[in-house]
DNA sequence: GGTGTTGTTCGATCATTGTCGAACAAGGGT
DNA sequence: ACCCTTGTTCGACAATGATCGAACAACACC
C-alpha cells in the first residue's frame, strides 16, 4: 500500500483548502500541529473509524501529512516546514482556535 | 434583496476555506486582489452566468466580499482589511499565482 | 412605454463527498 | 496457532454543491 504522499508543489491550492475545509479534518490538523506525531487512533472525534481513514486519506493525499508505519498503528504528522514555506502563514491563519467571539 | 453580509468573525473558519477552494472562485478573489472593484460581470470565466451569480452569493455570505448596487451593475470587492485581520497570511498565502514548479 | 443590459432566482441534473457497517489485511502477544 | 488491536478498503447511501437554461427583477436610455 504506498502512501501516495505527493510534492506539495504538485497539488493545486484549492485541494489544500479543500482539504482544510472540513471540520474533522481541522481538528485532526490542529492536534496534530499542538502534539506533533500521532497514531490514527487517537484523534476520535465523533466518526467511525473508516470516516476518520479517510479524512487522513485526503490529508495526506492532498500533501498535507505524512505517514509512516510503526507497528499495528501508522503515525501521522504534519508537513509544517513544506507548508509554512509554500504557503506562509496559512496554517498559522486557520490553526488558532477563534472564540465565538 | 438583502445583499447578506455576515461578520466574518461569526462565519467558520471552515466556511471562508470552502468558499475559497473553488478553482472559479480562486480566480474571481484573485481579480479583485489586482484589479479592485469590479462589475459582476467582469468576471468571465467560461461559467454562465447564473453560476457566476452563484459563487459571488458564496463569496458574499462568506464574508470575503463586499457588493453595492451601482445603476443596473454591483460592484464586488473584497473584503482584505477584515481578512488580513482575522486570518493574517491565508490571503497572501493563497493568492500568488503559483507556476506548475 | 418599450427595449436592452445586468444580475438574481428557480428548478433540474450530475458529480463530488461525508458517512457508515462489514469485510479484509497486517502486526503483536500469549 | 489463535486472538486482539489497528487501519484500510469496499459498496451503499445521503447530502452537498457546481452547473445550466429559462424566467424574472431592476435599472438606464431613447
């Protein structure tokens, strides 16, 4: 199974947005940008576990994460240093937690 | 027709993504980055009109655009300060026209 | 008033996508 | 070898969204 982990200057700039515009995936950007790598299992919010394998699916088919296998669990992690330097200040933009203000 | 402009702070981060990952909407914020104010009309992307029509309604009620009707044309412009602001980065992040690197 | 321009709205259609359960695959442990 | 844990893949289904033509509304101009 290849991960199928693109250059990031391959993928156009609306299937990044795309990616992040979804509420799962935001959250499981934004764990992953506090805790830095982490095992598929532990972000559970609220959706099956085939939902979750494939929200990771368009993350990292949209060049966003990586992945690696350790074990039975695959590790995730942020692609930051790529990010910030393709697109500077997106992820800075769209990681911060914004009150109902 | 009330022109349905929300405050950006009241609109999800995950909505104003939506709406910019749209190859036809990337295009019309990118022309109004450039060019300032524009007639809906100048934006001709090789979409009817009724679709036009559609993403500037996406646009608007994403709160990245501002519309004032102008004798039988309305004006479009974006919204740039309040963005800048409250996402500071995404635009410039996203509105550089990339080359296929 | 009539005509033309400019946009919006209304169905309708078609593609995309988020979601799930179930089946499957790969490892680790006992 | 057996089982359990961890993920992925496979249909299937429902909801969303992009698109269009046609009808409608608002305004300007003659």
């Amino acid at each position: 199974m290849e991960p199928h982990e693109p250059d990031l200057t391959a993928v156009p700039v609306t299937n990044v947005l795309a990616a992040l515009a979804d509420d799962v995936r935001l959250q499981i950007v934004r764990a992953l940008a506090e805790g830095g790598e982490a095992a598929c299992g532990s972000f559970d919010f609220g959706v099956s576990k085939a939902t979750r394998s494939h929200h990771l699916k368009v993350l990292r088919e949209a060049g966003l994460t990586r992945t690696r296998a350790a074990g039975t669990s695959r590790l995730v992690r942020l692609r930051r240093d790529e990010l910030d330097k393709l697109y500077p200040g997106l992820l800075d933009a769209v990681l911060t937690q914004r009150p109902p203000a």
